[in-house]
C-alpha cells in the first residue's frame, strides 16, 4: 500500500516537532527517515500509526484518509525500539497475540505463525519465554510478530538501536532480506546514517521538524542539496572549509586562509558570484603528497585512526580540522605536518548563510 503524508505538522505547544512534512511512499518501497535526535522522525512515524494526531495536514494509506483514524484501523504493524514483548507468554502466544485478537480462526494463527517463525528461523523458540532469548532473537519475535499481521505498511522505530553492532550488521542485512521477500511498503527510523544508507530504497533526511532533503542514498550522497544534509550523510562526514571565490581573468579560485584551489570551468554555477563559501570535500578525495608539493592543504595530524582497509586522518590547518581517508600503508604519526591535495572534480560548493549547495 502506499502512504502519503502531505503538508503534515505537529507542535506541542511553542514546540514544532515536524513542520509541513510531505512525502509520499511507494508501493513495496523501503523509505528511511533519519536525523539527529529531536529531528522528528519518530514525531512523524507515531501520526502515521496514528500514535500522534496531527496539528494540521492529511494522511493517507493505500488512497484511504487516515489522519483521525484509530490505529487499530489503518491496517499497520509497528515495531518498536524496545521489542515490547510480553513476558509471561511464550513465543508462539506473543507472535499469535493480535490475531487472536482479530478473531482469526485457530488453523490460520498456527499456519501464519509458523510460517513467519520459519521465515525468522525461529522455529525452534515457539516455546520459550522472552526472557530466555537473546537480544537478537527477540527482535525477530516483534518482527515476527508485524509479519504475521500482513499488514498494509510496516513501520520500524529504531528497531536495532538495543543490539551490539555485529548483531545490528546482521539484523540489518537480515530485514534487507526479508523487506524484498515481502514485498512491502516500510518506513523505518534511524538516527544511524550508516545504517539508513545500507537499508533505505530512499532517505528522507529531516532537522528540528523540516524536511531537508528525499531522495535515493547514493544520490543524497553524491548531490546534497545542502550543507547539514552533506554533513549527516556520510563517515566520517564531509570536510566544510569556509573561504572565497575570487575570478582570475577568465578563471575561477577558491581562496581560504590556508591554500587557493582552481576550480575546474564545467564544476562552476554559471551565476556564482564571487565573496564568501564553504568548500566541501569528503575524506576519500583527498590525496597525500610530499611537503613540497604545491596546492595541497598542510596540518598537523591530531589524530589517526586506523580501519583495517582504511586509515582516517584528522588535521588541524590554518581553515580547521580537515579528516582524509588514506591508504592504510601510509606512515602517519600524530604530531607530524601532512600535506593533503583535494580532488578538483569533486568539490562542493554552499551558501555559509543559507547552507545550500551552490
């Protein structure tokens, strides 16, 4: 089913927890929502499942107006941070709660139950306690137990944020999985970009409420519309360098306190005027070279970060810290002056007031 959320806000008093929030959710399409804390997102999430009524705007699922509806109604599953399983039943009884409560015959409770719990493979746990699972497989119970609703929509808060990390590797990859099985319609939301990038069909990236920026990860990586959304997506994040753009006759410069970098004639906005900028550049587009070389970027190393098959940089310079992804056999030590080159071909260009990408 699809979901629309068309110019929704809620406020709680002077508080605006979400701001004129439109998007609207394919069919079988797995959409993330992510944010710092106190963004929205889970503001937003909540009006969907009707946790939360809106202050103003429409929702609707599958072409149906939902926004007064109770939640019980809007034919939704919602997956919680903290699992919310009951305790004193087992396994089977958490998975078979709500269809009992729908009046669902016996034989199709067992036959969904059993279904998804081999789905989940946990076949072998129908009769446990909660208490006697493991973080990792109690989250599969609560996904187990959205599953066997076939609902119109899943909805996931921050579903993995209780497991340790090679866990939520694993979860991660294992709710890809069954999203594609399924076939549908899921919004799900982080506060970890790594994981919305790895999980999300598309991402919606909101701040205090607003929405920044929609769109596919790779695109949201590669052409952000701004400097917060730049900065968010991406680990380590995007290096930000305040300076200039100053013409040089028929050429066009970015100056800073620190170095002066020519910017390549088909990179440039054919309207940019010269005056202050911030210079984006990711940690992987910076080249080391030797201390003699011209147009790079010296610092002093603060600290150095070795990743196996990477090794992270931090500088200080005359423009501020500036962190570079390195080949791991570089011999770097922290105290010692680097000089770091950045690419010509892919610098980004923001407005300092506004913060959007020139």
């Amino acid at each position: 089913m699809t979901v629309e959320i068309d110019s929704v806000s809620k406020h709680f008093g002077n508080v605006r927890a979400v701001d004129n929030l439109s998007l609207n959710v394919a069919e079988g399409e797995f959409l993330v929502l992510v944010g710092p804390s106190g963004c929205g997102k889970t503001t937003a999430l909540r009006m969907v499942a009707g946790l939360e009524t809106p202050t103003s705007g429409v929702i609707s699922i599958g072409g149906r107006d939902v926004t007064f509806v109770e939640p019980s109604q809007r034919d939704i599953a919602m997956v919680f941070q903290s699992y919310a399983l009951y305790p004193h039943m087992t396994v089977y009884d958490n998975l078979a709660f709500g269809l009992k409560q729908r009046k669902t015959s016996r034989e199709e409770i067992k036959a969904r139950v059993v279904q998804a719990a081999e789905m989940l493979a946990i076949g072998g746990l129908l009769e446990r306690k909660p208490r006697e699972l493991s973080g990792g497989q109690r989250q599969r119970v609560a996904l187990g137990r959205a599953i066997v609703r076939r609902p119109s929509a899943f909805l996931m808060d921050e579903p993995l944020s209780n497991l340790d990390a090679q866990l939520r590797l694993k979860m991660r990859a294992e709710i890809s999985a069954l999203h594609r099985r399924l076939e549908a319609t899921v919004i799900y939301v982080t506060h970890d970009q790594v994981e919305a990038m790895t999980m999300g069909t598309r991402i919606a990236v909101l701040k205090d409420g607003l929405l920044q920026q929609v769109a596919p990860p790779q695109e949201l990586y590669d052409r952000p519309a701004n400097a917060f959304v730049a900065t968010f997506i991406g680990s380590p994040a995007m290096n930000l360098i305040p300076g200039e753009i100053v013409y040089l006759g028929e050429s066009v410069a970015f100056v800073s306190k620190s170095f002066t970098m020519p910017l390549p004639a088909d990179s440039v906005p054919t309207d940019l005027k010269p005056g202050p900028v911030l210079l984006g550049i990711r940690p992987e587009q910076f080249d080391r070279q030797p201390a003699t070389g011209g147009g790079g970027l010296a610092g002093e190393v603060r600290l150095v970060e070795p990743h196996g098959s990477d090794l992270f940089v931090t500088a200080e310079t005359g423009s501020g810290d500036v962190t570079a992804r390195l080949d791991p056999a570089c011999l770097v030590r922290v105290g010692e002056t680097v000089v770091l080159k950045p690419s010509l071909s892919s610098a980004y260009l923001f407005d300092p007031g506004t913060g959007q990408r020139l």
